[in-house]
C-alpha cells in the first residue's frame, strides 16, 4: 500500500542496492569477522588508561579519601562532578530506545543499539564514583534499606542522596533488559550465520531460543512497548533526583527550582553529543556509512540543538534571578559576574564557549550535515558540560555564607587518574561490545528497508507505489532444456518466442552481447550436458531463480563454472546482466561455489 511508503522528497535511511542478505552481512561482520589494527590501537590505548585509573582507585581505597584534593569546605568535587557527568550522558540512550520508539520515528533504528549499550557503560561509571567516596566501599550496602545487626538502624528516607540509589538502579536495570530484549533476533542472526560451533553455543544461549516465528515478533513488540512505557518516566525522572542533590540545599546557586528540567535537557544535550562522537567512529571503523547515514547525524544535530537552546536559556534564567534577588552571595556563585571575573573564570569561560557558543554553529546545515564537524561539536560539548558540572559543584561550594571557611579546590594526580580511568573503562566495554554484539539492530532496519531504503524509493519514483517491483520467475522448460554450448554454439530457448512481456525482461540479448558472452565462456569453460551434470546454482547466496534462469541463458550451469570466475568474469557479467551490479563480487560467488563444487 502507498501510504506504508514514505514521501519521495524525504532522504533515504539505508543507503546503497542493499538486500536483506546485506544487512544481515554487513550488520554482523564486525562480529564475525576480525579486528582490524584501528580496533586494537584504541582499545590498548583505552585499557591504559583503565588500568591506571584502577590503580588510583585501590591507592584510594588503601590510603582514604585524603589523597583527593578535597578540603573542610570543598567536600564534594570531581567526585560527584564526575557521577553527575556520566549519569548525563547515559540518558540518550533511553530517550533514544523508548520516547522515539513511542512516536514511531524510523530514524532511531540504526542507532538505538549503541545508545543502549552507551546507557548501560555510562551508568556503570556513574555508580563508581559515590561508592569510592564512602570511603569504605565493603559498606555500600549500607546505603540499601536491608535488616541490619545495628538494631532499627536504617536509612533516612528522606535524603535526595538515597533516592539516587533507587533511581539509578532502577534505570540501569530496565535499561538493561531493554537492551537486552531488542538484542535477541540479532544473537540468533549471529547464531544462524557463524560457522564457529562456540560461537554457535553462546549465541544460541544468549539469543534464549529465539526462532523467528510469529509468537516470538508478537512478544517481541509486545515486551517492547511495555518496556517503553516504563522507562519514559525514567527520561525524566532520573536526573531530575541527581538535580535534587542540590537543589533541595539551602547553599547559594543550589536553591533553585529550575534544576530539574535544567538538568533533564542538559543530560540528553550531552548525551546525544557522546552518542554522536561514539557513531561517527564507528561507521568509519566498521564500514556501516550505508546504515548511519548523515541524515542520522543531522537528527541528532537537531535534537542537540534543540536541547541545547533550553539549557542556554536556564543559564540566562540563573544569571538573572541571581542579579535581581540582590543576595551577595548570589554574585559568586556559578553563573555570575563573580564567576566570571574571579579565580574560576576559566571555567565559566569554558562552559559559555562549548555549551552555548560552539552549539549555535548548528543552526547553519552546511556545518550540521558535516560529518568531521559534527564530531568536533560533539566533542567540544562534551567537554563544556562535564565543566558545567563542575562549575555548578566546584565553584558554588567554595564561597558559602562565612567568609572565613572560602577555599580553592585543587584536584590531585589521584583525581584526574580516576576520572581518565572511567573513560578508558568505559571505552573497553564499548569496544568489546561493538566485536561481540550486533552495533546496529538489524531486525528493526530490515522493517524499514521497502520504505526509507535507497534503491527501493528510487524504484517507487521510476514507476510509482502501485508498480509491481517483484521479478517474474519463469519454471525452466524441460522440453528445451540445456542444449550444449561446445565450440561456442549458444543453447536454444523457448523464451526467444515468449511474447510475454515479463518473460522478455527475464531473457539476456544474445545477438547484443555475443562477444561478452562468448568471451566469458572462454574463461570459465563451457557445458557439455553428454557429459556434465547440472548443478542447482540457487545454492550459492546471491543467486536466486530469476539469477539462474539468466546464468542458464549464457551457457553457466555448474559450480565448476562459477568458481572460475575472477574480477575480470564478474566485470563481463555485470555488463551482460545488469540488474544487480556487484552483487557477485561482493557474494564472492566463485568461493562459494568452489565449496558447493568440493562437497558433492
């Protein structure tokens, strides 16, 4: 039906003439196959940096809290800077996965899956960094209203800090099964695919039985869209708690009630810009342009503008109600004139720069559809919200109402080793992950592949919605059957008299392409049905009825044929059949049938 296509004004999603067969390749490849030398320079260079940051973590542990720059004014630093910053950055993948789920947008298909994964990574860095500063991590259980041996001891329930814990564990937890219920079609493609029988074993386990009937898709939307339902609120939710940190504290520039939507659209302002830095280098790296196309970027460009705007927008709002209130204090807290001339002006400067300057280049769509560009913004903002982070915790804290008690904070070796060891963490599990799970999810763009697709949109503008694009497949003719092609004699046909019209499109112009032909025969040799037997060239992936019923018109009818072919070969038949160009090349058509031929 046309109203299941798209209008042809709008770009296409999946770029190139691919197939189902392609998608399920090129999606599962990076698994399948080897990692390349990029892959492993930055996943040493990330496990560096890991380890060091667990070494900072066990001196930390061992020694105490005191070998972080914090002090009797500055309690909280880069600690709770760096909770706030991570949390941030895993709220895209939620609103990527459930709120663009619930509003049907195709865009999100080819970029959820690391989203997800990029969520779950994030928060995992997250939850580090309150558990270090208990100082005795062994106790983090504490925190968990548990029956305890300490009486009717128990936790104050009132505390912002103790609903973090609920919220957080929360969101990881239906992040995860989120996550992980979207996987399972993909474990059982790469289940189905790879020849490895361990691998076949782990993912056949993690796929839990998935089949690919009809129950299971049922239940598959089904859990889907619950889990949508459910992990919305947490879009909103989540980092409205981390904003009630402070917010519900009487310290100047804390006290504001403006910090749950403030923090909310700040979280997905970084985290679509991380999400951004991680699929620019990905669809390099493993050859996925035709699925993360630049479309994809300028979406996500426009939701960070978009998100952009409101944090920029707060930031004039605290100013000003800082300005007019007429309170002292308020001129040195983070957004002040204070602030911006005093010991810590190079930070607000920063957070001005990346968070509201640099962002506002995206409104020209030049510079948002350009792929290098994009990925510098991404990492410039970045860099601007982890300062506003620090800003809001750092320079709020360090001139509080008694003048006596001001205090600079100073980080130590120990804090930037920490921090620098969550992103080489982090960066381990996204790399493992991107060579053991499927980076895209391939079951959802195969949904939308008739209607975003590239070759399939241009078919519907060539011969309108209401065409038949599908080939007709006539049955071979047994009364003709395969004549010989010695000494280049070409096979007679019934099809040469056919007056259909479709059957005159399923039939090579022999007269037209004698040389091609005859030279192709040359190279790959010729049938002889006295002697040879036909072999079912639909076995080799690629090629299907209407493929053979043409390979049978040159005279191709065995494996042994097939495996003959080089570059030069496949060159020769794209021009004698021009229907799918590069399809046998990029099959590799000759070592399958070279298989096939060593089998029988």
């Amino acid at each position: 039906m046309s109203s299941h296509y798209e209008a042809p004004i709008r770009e296409p999603l999946v770029l190139g003439e691919k197939s189902y067969h392609d998608i399920s390749v090129d999606v599962g490849a990076p698994v399948l196959g080897k990692a390349n030398k990029s892959w492993w320079i930055v996943f040493t260079i990330a496990l560096v940096a890991f380890l060091w940051g667990l070494g900072c973590i066990i001196y930390t542990i061992s020694t105490g809290i005191g070998v972080w720059g914090l002090n009797k004014t500055v309690g909280w630093a880069w600690d709770i800077t760096n909770f706030v910053w991570w949390v941030g950055i895993g709220h895209a993948g939620t609103l990527i996965s459930a709120v663009l789920l619930l509003f049907r947008q195709k865009w999100r298909m080819a970029v959820n899956r690391s989203a997800e994964a990029m969520t779950i990574f994030a928060v995992v860095q997250a939850g580090l960094f309150p558990i270090i500063h208990m100082g005795r991590p062994w106790l983090a259980y504490w925190v968990l209203p548990i029956p305890n041996q300490f009486g009717s001891l128990w936790v104050n329930f009132n505390s912002p800090l103790l609903w973090d814990v609920f919220a957080i564990s929360t969101y990881l937890s239906i992040s995860l099964v989120f996550w992980w219920t979207g996987l399972l079609p993909d474990f059982a493609m790469i289940r189905d695919r790879t020849d490895s029988p361990f691998q076949k074993k782990i993912y056949g386990i993690l796929s839990f039985g998935w089949s690919g009937r009809v129950k299971d898709w049922q239940r598959f939307e089904e859990v889907s869209l619950v889990l949508a339902g459910l992990a919305t609120p947490l879009v909103l939710s989540v980092h409205t708690i981390v904003s009630f940190d402070f917010a519900t504290s009487v310290v100047p520039g804390w006290h504001s009630t403006i910090y749950p939507p403030y923090f909310v659209a700040g979280a997905i302002f970084s985290g679509f810009a991380m999400v951004q830095t991680l699929l620019i280098i990905m669809r390099k790296v493993s050859h996925l342009e035709s699925y993360i196309t630049v479309l994809h970027i300028e979406y996500m460009n426009k939701v960070i503008l978009l998100t952009g705007g409101i944090v920029t927008v707060a930031y004039a709002i605290e100013f000003f109600i800082g300005w007019y209130s007429g309170v002292p204090y308020e001129n040195y807290t983070y957004l002040s004139f204070g602030a911006a001339t005093g010991p810590y002006w190079w930070a607000f400067w920063a957070l001005i720069t990346c968070n509201f300057i640099v962002p506002l280049t995206l409104w020209v769509k030049a510079l948002r559809r350009n792929i290098m560009y994009t990925f510098f913004v991404a990492l410039i903002i970045n860099i601007g919200m982890w300062f506003e982070r620090f800003d809001i915790i750092v320079v709020n804290i360090t001139k509080d109402r008694l003048t006596s008690s001001w205090a600079m904070f100073q980080p130590t070796f120990v804090d930037i080793g920490t921090f620098m060891g969550t992103i080489g963490f982090f960066f381990v599990l996204f790399l493992l992950y991107a060579r053991t799970f499927p980076v895209i999810a391939q079951a959802e763009v195969k949904t939308i592949l008739k209607s975003s697709g590239e070759s399939f949109k241009r078919l519907r503008a060539e011969h309108g919605d209401d065409a038949s694009h599908v080939q007709t497949v006539e049955e071979y003719p047994a009364d003709a059957g395969p004549a010989s092609n010695v000494e280049g004699k070409h096979f007679d046909t019934v099809f040469d008299d056919a007056e259909d019209e479709d059957v005159e499109n399923n039939v090579v112009d022999y007269e037209f392409h004698k040389g091609k032909i005859d030279n192709l025969l040359s190279r790959v040799g010729t049938f002889d049905p006295a002697v040879q037997k036909q072999d079912n060239l639909k076995k080799i992936r690629g090629v299907g009825p209407i493929m053979e019923q043409k390979l049978h018109q040159l005279g191709i009818f065995t494996f042994e044929q097939v495996s003959r072919m080089t570059d030069r070969e496949y060159d020769l038949l794209d021009e004698i059949i021009s229907d799918f160009p590069g399809r046998a090349k990029r099959d590799d058509w000759a070592g399958q049938a070279l298989l096939l031929k060593n089998k029988n």
